[in-house]
C-alpha cells in the first residue's frame, strides 16, 4: 500500500507519530551526551598532605607511572605535602609564628624524613642509600620526572598563608591553587588518591 492509498487523517497520524519519535530521538541524544560529559576521563587527581619522604616518594611514582599511561595527572600539595615542592626557605618578612614554623619545618625535598624509623635523619640517609644501590629513583629525579611529563603541580594557597610558604619558596612553575580547583580536578578523574 503507498502513502497515496492512504487516508488523509491515516497519513497525518503518521506523520505525527513520526515527529514525536524525532523529538524523543533528540532528547535522548542529548540526555547521553549530557551523561557522556559527566563521565570521568583519562586523568589522575591526586593530594599530597604528607611531608614524609617514603610518602613523598609513593605520590611521584603514582603521579609519573600514570603520565606514563596517558593520563593527564594533577597533584595538589597541601599542608606539610608543600615541602616536596618547596625550593628553599626564604627568611624575610615572616612573623614570628612563621619564623617558627619555617625553623621546624623541611626547607626542601632533600630535608624530608621517612614516616618510620627516622633516627634523627639517619633513616633519610640509609633509605635514600638504599635506593641509590638499587638504581631506585629519588624524590628528586621523580619531581624532575613529573614536570618533564607534563604532571600539573598545585600548591594550595590558603596552606602556603597558613604556613608562611611565600610562592619564591616553591620551585619554579608550581601553580597556585584552592580546594574548588581541586575538587574541579577530581569530579573529571577516575582516580583520585590521597597520601
């Protein structure tokens, strides 16, 4: 039977139904593209809150294994975490507290402690002794690592005021960053770690 055979009212009850089938169409095309953007991509967020070098050591692994596999990588340092990123201490025009707390603080990478078995820096030595016997990276060839990498490294701003960490104390090209910036990352990631 051809469309010319049909009746008028059958036709445009056709019609109809075909236009509304259309629209359902495009809303479901547009409801999985919505649900599509919600998905989380290839990138890894991750928090350094810790100023231990064994911890330390286990982010940049993280952070450099994963670039290595393709995803895009974040590590947002926070807290003590800032010391892995720190480049120096800068004495000048700090208050007192802060001068404290500069005093009984890591001034870089090089000055972190293990979590375990520190022994007034003896633990330090021997672990990154150890490493070296072993043709282990250290913390500081897996920072250079990351950069080369691509890894996107934040400090958190509101720990940097709290902490009296000026951004001439971080090494170079660490961005500056807040918790929304974080939590921006870390809804689009499908890993997100905390150390």
């Amino acid at each position: 039977m051809t469309t010319e055979m049909l009746p008028p009212t059958s036709l445009d009850a056709v019609l109809q139904r075909l236009s509304a089938l259309e629209q359902r169409a495009e809303a479901a095309e547009a409801r999985v593209n919505e649900l599509e953007g919600r998905l989380p991509k290839d990138k890894l967020s991750l928090v350094l809150f810790s100023g231990d070098l064994d911890k330390a050591l286990a982010a940049f692994i993280i952070a450099t294994g994963a670039a290595a596999m393709g995803l895009e990588v974040t590590m947002f340092f926070t807290f003590w975490g800032l010391a892995a990123i720190r480049g120096k201490k800068d004495w000048g025009g700090k208050n007192v507290m802060e001068s404290m707390l500069q005093v009984m603080s890591p001034g870089a990478s090089t000055e972190l402690q293990p979590s375990k078995l520190a022994f007034l820096g003896a633990g330090s030595v021997m672990l990154r002794q150890m490493m070296k016997q072993r043709d282990i990276a250290s913390l500081e060839d897996l920072i250079a690592l990351a950069r080369e990498s691509g890894v996107r490294m934040v400090a958190c701003g509101m720990s940097q005021e709290v902490m009296g960490i000026r951004d001439e104390e971080l090494l170079p090209g660490i961005e500056c960053g807040g918790v929304a910036m974080f939590v921006g990352e870390a809804q689009e990631s499908k890993v997100s770690l905390f150390i």
